[in-house]
C-alpha cells in the first residue's frame, strides 16, 4: 500500500470517529486499547509494516527455495553498493544481511522503490542474523568477504592482492572455504618460499597464485579478524543439557501421541542460515561472545519433572482475539502461571 493510500485511509477513519470535524485526542491514544483510555483503532502503518515484513522474510529464504525475484533482488542490490564502500566485486557481495556492506536506499538510489521499501522495513524492525551460540554448519556457511562478524578494532583484510587472489584464483566464498584453504596439509617437500616443490603449493600456482606461503598467511590472517562468536575454534557450550539424537526422536514420536516431552535446552543454532533471522533485534544486546549457560547443579539438573502447557484462544480472524495460557508444574508450586493475553500483546 503507498503513503498516499495510507495516509488516506487515516483521513476517513480520522473523518468517521469524529463526524468530519476536529480530533479532540491524538491519534496515538485512539490505537492504544481500551483499558488504557484508547479505542483500539486498527493500525494501518503496522498493518502495512507487518505485511511488508512478509517480503524480507521471502527474500531471506537462502536454501534451495530461494525465490527466483530474490535473485533478481541480490543484483540489484549489490549493485545499488556506494562506491565510497568499495567493494571490489561480485564475489565479494552476498548479502547485505549477513556482511558489513550496506545498499544505498534513499529516494534518489536507481534501486526500485519496491526493494528499498522492503530493506527500509527490515531496518526499521531491526532484522538481524544474530544466535547466541552459532553452529560450526552456521560459521561455515557465512561468506568470508565482509563479514558481519568481524572485529573492526583489526586490521581487516577484505581487498588487497592476497585477498584478490583467494576469491579469483582460490574461488574461496565463505569460511568454511577459507578455513579448509588454510588449513591445508603441506606436501613432504614443503618450504616457506615461493617456489615450494610440494604438491599443495604447485596446485597453488597452477590456478595463478604468485606465492601460496604468503597467500595463506593473509588468510589467516582474515580468520582471525572474526569474533569469537563466528571462529571455527570458538564452539561455546559444551554441557551435557542438549538432548541425544535418541532423545529428539523420543519427543518427535511423543508429539504425535500426545505424551510428555523432554524439554531441549540447546542453546546452539540449526545449520540453516534462513532459520537464524530474528526481528526486533536489540543492537546494545548483541554479543559477540558465545552465549554460555549458568553453571548449574548436575544432580538437579538430572531429577525428572514434568510441566504442563495449556492453551486456548478464540476466533484468530479476530482483530482483538483474546487468548489464555497456563504452564502448571505442580500443586502449590510458586512457579504455576495462569494469565490471558489480547490481541497482538
């Protein structure tokens, strides 16, 4: 919906309430609800934000189903880069989600409204691709070039000869890449010079690199730019709280027979970069440490105890459908909870 239409959308409900004549109370109080001196009224701005959230969250679908406009959309963008930015080439641009660079998206930017809409309501929400724990299939996947992860108190390495030469010669794309690059077994004969005999080194030069000792050097050196939130060496947690693949498959079976299920206290990250994305994501709160567990009392940690989860709630067509929950861990126990929840609260 445009501003235009919005806007006129607010005039008439504006017009309605008060019989054509002047508001006598601010259109904040009239959405707020009920009980606090408000008249719900529909919100037509977060309306329309909630739907055009819809979009960026297609676009971020970065699996096989990746929509085919999304691609068309990764051009475009990568395209729309301010050159004061420089980013040397396409190899370089991935996502503008999960690296440093950002599009131009003001009004005068050659990107269509239509993609600087949908990347204006993804800031505007503060979509982010932040777990607390990444997984080592998450670090892998992330590009390499860019990262949004890298700690820019370093001295980052993303243009220069030696990281031409790992995206041209190498085709090295993400960390995983780099990470197996570097990490290279060196042939019998290895020595740190740039005519190395050994096989890895020849291989090397074979696909143009001048001096493969140097070149891995440099990417070293770009791996250990990132956080430890995004290193590969960097795992976080390491308790015995996650459940076993025998325990997952107990709750999948459990789910379809109603019984009870072993709560999951894992705190790691799937391997699916589109699974990650979160809205309304706190900048201030955003570690760039592995998160950790508190430390917790093993014995207790391995008592049993079962809590149930009830709900209810009525007409979802509802603008203001009004829902109850309760989580009940036992007779008396200070930590039941019975409450309602109404509309979008």
């Amino acid at each position: 919906m445009t501003e235009e239409v919005t806007t006129l959308i607010k005039r008439k409900i504006t017009k309605f309430l008060w019989d054509d004549t002047s508001s006598m109370v601010s259109a904040q109080t009239m959405l707020s609800q009920v009980t606090s001196g408000g008249m719900e009224i529909l919100d037509i701005q977060a309306r329309n934000d909630a739907i055009g959230l819809m979009k960026p969250k297609s676009y971020l679908t970065l699996d096989d189903s990746h929509p085919r406009w999304a691609k068309v959309a990764d051009i475009l963008i990568n395209k729309s880069i301010p050159k004061s930015q420089n980013i040397p080439d396409d190899i370089s641009r991935v996502n503008t989600l999960l690296q440093t660079w950002t599009p131009a998206i003001q009004n005068t930017s050659k990107l269509p409204s239509s993609l600087r809409d949908m990347l204006k309501t993804a800031m505007k929400y503060r979509v982010d691709l932040n777990p607390p724990s990444p997984s080592p299939d998450l670090r892998n996947q992330m590009p390499i070039w860019y990262h949004k992860g890298q700690d820019e108190s370093k001295h980052l390495q993303n243009n220069g000869k030696w990281a031409k030469c790992q995206r041209i010669n190498h085709e090295i794309q993400t960390v995983g890449e780099m990470y197996t690059y570097v990490n290279e077994t060196h042939g019998l004969r290895h020595f740190p010079r740039s005519n190395c005999a050994c096989q890895p080194c020849r291989r090397a030069r074979n696909k143009g690199c001048e001096n493969p000792t140097k070149c891995r050097k440099a990417a070293q050196g770009l791996l250990g730019t990132l956080h430890l939130k995004w290193k590969l060496t960097e795992l976080g947690d390491t308790d015995t709280l996650s459940l076993n693949e025998n325990e997952i498959q107990q709750n999948i079976q459990a789910r379809d027979t109603g019984s009870p299920l072993l709560f999951n206290s894992n705190i790691m990250s799937s391997s699916m970069l589109t699974d990650e994305f979160r809205v309304f994501v706190n900048p201030e709160e955003v570690s760039m440490r592995n998160a950790i567990r508190d430390d917790y009392d093993e014995q207790q940690a391995n008592e049993e105890l079962t809590v149930s989860v009830w709900g209810a709630q009525g007409d979802a067509k509802c603008e203001n459908v009004k829902a109850t929950f309760a989580i009940w861990y036992g007779e008396n126990d200070p930590r039941n909870v019975i409450s309602r929840a109404r509309g979008n609260s």
